[in-house]
C-alpha cells in the first residue's frame, strides 16, 4: 500500500514538472473597470483605446439592468427590442474589440416589472 501511494505521489510530481509550457498563459489579464471613463463621457472610445495603448487587455462594465430594460420587452430574447437602452453599452463594446481588449460584463439590478415592484437588489 505504501509503495503504491509513494508511486503515485512520484508519478504526480514528475507530470508536474514535465507539464508543457503552452499550458502557461499567454499574457496576464491587466484592466480597468472605470465605467465614468468608459461609457459617460464624449471621449469614450479615445479613453478605451488609450487604455489599450497603456497595456489593459480586459475592462469591466456594470450594466445596471433595471436601467437598461426600464419597460418589460415584448420580445426579451431580441438583444434589439425598442424597450432595451444598451447605446453607450454597444459603444463601449464596439471600442474594446477595436483594441482588441476583452470586456467582462457585470448585471445587476432587476427592474421593477421583473421583481414584483420591488427595489433593484430583489431578486426577479
């Protein structure tokens, strides 16, 4: 029993060591989540393309979606129903694939038709 769990502890560390290095990662993720910088000013896409320039390969959004869907969609699975606001969401994301940066949306917030009336931090 000891030799078999001394093998396998020694199989274990020689697959450690001998793991390719095309398993390490590429780059590491550095960004920015600045939704005042990137969304809410006139100068969005300069601001995003600057960041990319300084290095950030992913940034942060906060989509709040009680503000994004204040009015229940007819049709909630159509990204292009009238009742959705995402403009300066599309914009945001437009420049960051023009820069090539990866962007990490975060949703939060249910609107009121969604919740039962209730306030954004319920739960739909």
């Amino acid at each position: 029993m000891r030799r078999t769990v001394r093998l396998v502890i020694a199989l274990c560390a020689l697959a450690a060591v001998a793991a390719p290095a095309s398993l390490a990662a590429e780059r590491m993720w550095v960004g920015f989540h600045d939704d005042p910088s990137f969304r809410w000013v006139n100068d969005r896409a300069g601001r995003i393309q600057g960041s990319s320039r300084e290095g950030a390969t992913i940034m942060r959004l906060l989509v709040q979606w009680n503000l994004s869907a204040p009015q229940r969609p007819s049709n909630a699975a159509n990204p292009f129903d009238p009742a959705y606001v995402f403009d300066d969401v599309d914009e945001a994301l437009r420049s960051a694939q023009e820069t090539d940066m990866e962007v990490m949306l975060t949703i939060s917030g249910s609107p009121r038709w969604a919740n039962g009336g209730k306030n954004p931090n319920a739960m739909p």
